[in-house]
C-alpha cells in the first residue's frame, strides 16, 4: 500500500495544524479586557439594576367588561 504524502508533506501539514492549534488557543484563552474584578463587577451591577421586571402584567378586569 502506498502512503499518500512524503514525510516532507506530512511534516508541513503537522506545523500547519501546530500553529493553528496555537492560535486558536491563543484567542479563545485572551483576555482582551484589561478591565480589574471591580470595575468588572460594577459594570455588572450597573446593567443588572437597567433590567426591567418581568412580572406578567395584569390586565384591569372592570375596564375588560
């Protein structure tokens, strides 16, 4: 049986995949917000007080009839 690539190939397509493996983790694992836990947190807190309820509303029943 014939193998498909040279050991040249098989190498170049290893680094290949290396790099990209590489980058990949690179980007997943950045942390592009160099922002502290505080500032972080009140960021949290700010937007969390924006919320709105999501108690169902309640229709007037006298106006309804």
């Amino acid at each position: 049986m014939e193998v498909p690539f040279s050991n040249l190939e098989l190498a170049f397509i290893l680094i290949a995949f290396m790099v990209f493996s590489l980058f990949s983790l690179a980007s997943v694992l950045s942390n592009r917000n160099k922002e502290s836990p505080k500032e972080e947190y009140a960021k949290l807190k700010r937007t969390s007080k924006r919320k709105r309820s999501t108690d169902p509303k309640v229709a007037n029943v006298k106006e309804a009839v």
